[in-house]
C-alpha cells in the first residue's frame, strides 16, 4: 500500500512523493554474510544505521557499475564501494565523511566510491526523495564534479532527520556551487529522475540493503563484501585491504 505525501513551498522544493518504505532505528552494525562474501568479515560497535523492513537479498546482485553512475576516483579502480544512501540520515553523513578520509588516504587508483539513492521515505518523507532529486539535477548541469560539490556541501550543512529546510538550503547550495537556478528549478519540478531513483531503491533492497548507509564493496575479481551501516575509517580501510587480495 502507499500514501502519498503533498507539501508545498513558496520555492516548490518539496514536492508530492510516496512513501514506500516502513522504517525503525537502530544503533549497531555488523559485517553481514549475505552475498558471495562468505561468513562474517568484522563486527563494529557503537556504529549507527536507520534501517526499513525487507526481506535478505545478495550482495552479487548490485547492479554493474557504469561511468553513468556518481564516481569518486577512478572507474578503473581495483576495489570498488556502491553506497547507497539517504541525504538526511545521520548516520549517511557520519559515513560520508569518512569516505571522504578513505579517498584521501588510500592510494590513488585504488578505490572507486559509487553514490546511490536508498532514501527512507518513512523516516524522511518527502525531503529525502527531494534532495535526491536535487543532486541529480545537479549532476545534470554540472556532471560528476557538481554532483560530488552539491553531496559533501549537503551533508555538510544540514541536520537530518528530516529536520533540514530544504527550501532554503538547496538554493543556497545552487548559488554556491554556481548552477543556473532557472535550469535547476526546471529539472527539479520535471519529474525525469523519479525511476531513477526508484531504480537505485530497488537495488539496494535486492543486495540486502535493509536502511542506511548500506555499501557493497566488489573485489578485483567480482567478489562482493556487505558493509552495513557507519563504520569507521579503519575498519572500511581493513575491508579495502581484504577485498584487494581477491584477484
């Protein structure tokens, strides 16, 4: 079943979107074994993640990496990490960040970080749908460069939880990284990235994603590792380390 949300703004950014997803929180994550990953890798402790109700998928069924993905490094990097998150979880900018470490201190070319939408419409409806589609709107006019800038910007500014007032921090965002915001605005309204969105939704709960931050890291080989949730810098860099060795 699905309710949908009507809000509206004098800026119109936000916008009528449908709840698809029942959610709770949750503190603590582990290294799941649910892909061809094998059995459980590392256990975290005082790690965060907001997760939502679906059944176990597997971590081969992430969806084949593309120079159309949001790609931080080299696409032809030996490790590869698909995260898919929500713009307005709190444990989404913890991990953010630390990615951000990883990509500084991991040598170049050797890891490739891919952002996917996984926004948890009952936890944030509406705003985390919008600032989905507002990245993307970014990327449009920008590329790859203005998706990233518009990303860390984002989850450097806001509050989350859907506490965020997206009707002023996305323009302000817009301005700063230099967007024509007539462009913007008509991307925004358009609709044209909705299945887009869905599509990464859809895949994160087939490779098992059950909230955010959700990652599959793919090995050199096409092995894949689940990362649940927001794990700190060493224990993604020590999951680097384990998935480089399978060539």
């Amino acid at each position: 079943m699905t309710e949908n949300i009507q809000t509206k703004t004098s800026n119109n950014y936000l916008v009528p979107l449908a709840i698809v997803i029942a959610g709770g929180l949750v503190a603590g994550a582990v290294f799941m074994s649910n892909g061809s990953g094998g059995n459980s890798t590392a256990t975290a402790t005082e790690t965060g993640q907001q997760v939502q109700k679906e059944p176990a998928g597997t971590t081969d069924a992430v969806r084949a990496v593309t120079k159309d993905d949001h790609i931080k490094g080299n696409l032809d990097a030996a490790v590869t990490i698909v995260e898919y998150s929500d713009f307005e979880c709190p444990f989404c900018k913890r991990f953010h960040d630390t990615m951000n470490e990883v990509m500084k201190e991991v040598d170049d070319g050797q890891v490739a970080w891919v952002f996917r939408h996984f926004p948890l419409d009952q936890l944030h409806p509406v705003k985390a749908r919008a600032v989905a589609v507002a990245s993307e709107c970014a990327s449009e006019q920008g590329g790859n460069e203005s998706f990233w800038k518009f990303s860390d910007r984002y989850m450097e500014l806001t509050l989350s939880n859907n506490k965020t007032p997206i009707e002023t921090v996305i323009p302000q965002i817009v301005q700063e990284i230099g967007l024509n915001k007539s462009a913007f605005q008509t991307c925004f309204e358009s609709g044209k990235y909705d299945q887009h969105i869905e599509d990464d939704i859809e895949n994160a709960i087939e490779t098992g994603g059950r909230g955010t931050p959700w990652s599959v890291v793919i090995a050199p080989n096409g092995k894949t590792f689940p990362l649940n949730g927001a794990q700190p810098l060493e224990a993604v860099k020590q999951l680097i380390n384990l998935a480089a060795q399978e060539k």
